[in-house]
C-alpha cells in the first residue's frame, strides 16, 4: 500500500489530492510542521525532513509535482497524464514543472523571511521581492487562463489532469498569504472551478480527521506563526 508523509496543506497536498482523485488505497502518515524539528524520527525515513515522502513498495518519493507525475503515470486509465504522443505532452509537463520550480518556491521564500524566521532575522523587503516576483511569473497562467473554454477549463490536453493539480496547490498557498486579490480574474475563477472538485474537498477533510486522529495541529502549515 502506498503512504504519504503529510503536514496539513503543505505541498504534500498535492500527492494527497492525486491519491484521492485516482481512488488509490493509500495510508496517511500526519507530521507536525516543520518535521524536521518537530518530528526528529522522520529524519531516519527522509533525511531532507521535508514533505511528502510517499513510498510505493521499493519507490520513495520526495519531489511533490514529481509525485503528480508519478501517480499519474501509475493509473493510466484514470486519464491525469498526458500521453508523449499527444500534442499537449510538453505544455503539461511544462505546467507539471513550473508549478514547484517557478510558482511554489518563491512563496516558501515569503513563508520563511515575513513569517518562520525569529523576528531579528525576518526581511521584510526580501519577502516583499518575492511575492511580487511570484506573481509576474502568475502572469502565464492568467494568460493561459483567459484561453481556456469555459466547459473545459484545464491547463492542457481539454481535461483535467496532475498539471491541474500541481498548478492548483500554488493557488492554494497563494490564498492562504493572503495573494488571490491581486491574481487577474481569469485566475480566480480558474481557482474556484478547481475548489469545486469532489477529491480536492476530500482532501480537505481526510487531512484534517487524520490530523486530529493522530493528535497533530490541524491548523494549515502556511498559517502556522512561530
């Protein structure tokens, strides 16, 4: 059976919610956030101390959208993946990649200089550099947003798919920093249609009864303030 190391709505989100929208069977292991001081045993499974590490038999897994792209992959009749002989292949691995590298990173900079670090070392300016860069980089998907018809509105291939997902998780940490004003409205409502799915509202409430299940603070890891 697979398992998902998960810190409530951290990206490991993004393996829980694939996890959910292919109905696999999978066990759902809570840590407090951060792990890797507060949960020092996890170090011995994932030394990084970092969420998710999902595990499948031999395979252990620490990359989120790399996750996506996994589990995708791993159910092909589910229809989340984009076939290489599909004209859509390169945009949903683009938008696969760009979720964590381009649009997810910058916000954990925010996290960490406006929030995490002890007051003496916040940085108010470099947090402020990166949201604004964050949201330049927005930009494309707004753009791809705008393009998208309005019964079919995915990033690639006319349906919904792990780049979907990815992408979406960026979205989520942006709203809980308090960003989604300043998305463009092609933006919004993209957000709002991905809210609506029935796995991502599972998502929500199996995190949040495992939480509370396995004695770990439900409150989301991004609202968190040492």
């Amino acid at each position: 059976m697979i398992e998902l190391y998960h810190c409530v709505s951290a990206r490991s989100f993004r393996a829980l919610w694939m996890l959910e929208e292919l109905g696999l069977p999978y066990r759902l292991q809570m840590l407090p956030f951060p792990p890797r001081a507060l949960a020092k045993h996890y170090l011995a499974l994932n030394p990084l101390g970092t969420v998710p590490l999902l595990i499948d038999g031999d395979t252990r897994m620490t990359e989120s959208a790399a996750i996506c792209q996994y589990l995708a992959s791993r159910d092909p009749a589910q229809r989340l993946e984009v076939q290489p002989s599909d004209p859509a292949y390169g945009s949903y691995l683009n938008w696969l990649h760009m979720s964590d590298a381009t649009l997810t990173f910058p916000q954990t900079l925010v996290l960490r200089y406006q929030f995490f670090e002890p007051a003496v070392r916040r940085q108010p300016q470099v947090a402020q550099d990166y949201e604004r860069w964050f949201l330049g980089r927005l930009r494309a998907l707004e753009t791809a947003a705008q393009a998208m018809p309005a019964d079919q509105p995915y990033l690639c291939a006319g349906r919904f798919t792990a780049a979907d997902v990815a992408v979406g998780y960026a979205l989520m940490l942006s709203d809980y920093l308090g960003m989604s004003s300043q998305w463009g409205p092609a933006t919004q409502h993209y957000w709002m249609h991905l809210q609506q799915r029935a796995a991502f509202l599972r998502s929500l409430e199996v995190e949040k009864q495992a939480a509370l299940d396995q004695q770990i603070d439900p409150i989301p890891s991004p609202l968190i303030r040492p």
